[in-house]
C-alpha cells in the first residue's frame, strides 16, 4: 500500500495538542476535584456549561454538512462524520440527563433558564463555536483536522484527567463514557489528514485552522474554569491583528 501522504501532519498536529494539553486552565478544576473541594453547584455549573457547549454543535455541525456535496468524498469520510454528529448529540443529552438526575433541575426548560445554560453571544463559548463554524467554508478534511486533532485531543486529555481525580461516581461515569467516542473521533481526523491532506497548501491550512481552534477552545476552558470556580483570573492574551485596506 502506498505511503499516505498526511502521516507526519497528522503526527504533528496531534504532538501540538497533547503538549497544549498537558497544561490547560482545566487543570485547576481537575485539581479541585482532586482535593475534593468541587462541592455540588460547581459540578452543575461544570455540566451545565458544557451542555451548553455540546448544543451548540448541531449548529456547527448543520453548518459543516452544507458543505459537503454528493461524490465529493468517499461513503467512509460522511459516514465518519455523521457518527460524530450522533456521538455529540449523545454527549449533550448526557449532560442534560445527569443535571436533571441530580436534582439540579427539574425540566430541560429549566436548564435553558439557569446561568450555566444560557447562551450568551459575548463569551468565550461563542466565540469558540463561531470559530469552529466559520470553518464551514474550508474542505472538510481542514475542519476535521482543526477540531479532531486540535480541542478534541485536549478535551480527551482532561476529561481523563479528571474521571481520575473525582470521587464523584456519577461524575466519573459522565466523562469516561465518552473516552471510546472522543478517541474515535480523534482516530477518525488523523485518518482524513492522512489520506487527503497531500498538498503543501492543505496541509498549510490545517496547521493554520488547527492553532485557531486550539487558541480558541483554551479561552474556552479559562472561562469555564474561572465560572466553576467561581472566580475570576485574567484571560489570555488575544492576538493582534493588523489589518490594512
Ligand atoms: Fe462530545
């Protein structure tokens, strides 16, 4: 069988996202699960925060799916992606169930209401999920890159960390369950880039897109670890841009 051509690309966008991993502002949620002082509204501030997060992706993902026509990649590739969009959909509806199973709330309606599930447009939530959604314009294989071997790895790393760390069983199960699709879906990126990510400019592209969702996810994890906390540290820094015209 022929060389792939994306192999190293895919090696090094996932080595950027494992080394951006092993050092996140999750790190002190993970901590404070650790020493057992994530008391119960900071676990419901945790999952309704990224329940809120994991809605948005039907967004991102019905934005995605505009882009992809008929014969333009092969059955596998869409196939691929419409089980992540299942996954995902999963995954929201896991947080749902367990804010609702823990007492937190006692309607989805609810949920929607209470301050972890609001969607607000000045967040470092949406600016990630406008990120990521921007990115319907670019190939698919980009996209999948971008997010599956960038904020996907970093996710798959702390959310290990933290099924680790917490005691809380109910916690534990909520996050390790989605270790096999999370690993899945970062398995299914590397093989797009592998096979389709050929050309200097592609690969360019990925490289380009996957920094902006990594960049964009970690003020994501700030804000989220500063809300669960409940507390309030500096962001970090946004990037310049010049732009003349
Ligand atoms: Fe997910």
């Amino acid at each position: 069988m022929a060389e792939l051509p994306g192999k190293a690309l895919a090696q090094e966008l996932i080595g950027a996202s494992r080394e951006e991993a092993s050092a996140t502002p999750f790190s002190a949620v993970v901590a404070a699960a650790r020493h057992g002082t994530l008391d119960e509204p900071a676990v419901v501030r945790l999952m309704g925060r990224l329940w809120t997060l994991e809605r948005m992706f039907y967004y991102i993902y019905g934005g995605w799916g505009q882009g992809l026509e008929i014969n333009d990649f092969p059955p596998s590739v869409k196939y691929l992606f419409s089980k992540q969009i299942v996954d995902e959909s999963t995954h929201e509806m896991m947080y749902l169930d367990a804010l609702l199973r823990r007492g937190a709330v006692a309607t989805q309606k609810q949920a929607f209401e209470a301050p972890y599930g609001r969607f607000a447009v000045d967040s470092a939530l949406a600016y990630y999920v406008f990120s990521l959604r921007n990115l319907a314009t670019y190939p698919h294989p980009i996209r999948i890159a971008a997010l599956n071997l960038g904020p996907k790895v970093v996710e798959f790393g702390w959310m290990e960390e933290l099924s680790v760390a917490t005691s809380d069983t109910e916690l534990r199960a909520v996050f390790a369950s989605q270790a096999v699709e999370n690993r899945s879906h970062i398995n299914m990126g590397r093989r797009i880039v592998e096979e389709f990510i050929g050309r200097p400019v592609d690969a360019e592209l990925c490289r380009w897109a996957c920094a902006v969702a990594r960049r964009d996810y970690g003020r994501f994890l700030h804000e989220l670890s500063d809300f669960v906390l409940d507390r309030s540290t500096a962001p970090p820094p946004m990037p310049r841009v010049q732009v003349t015209d």
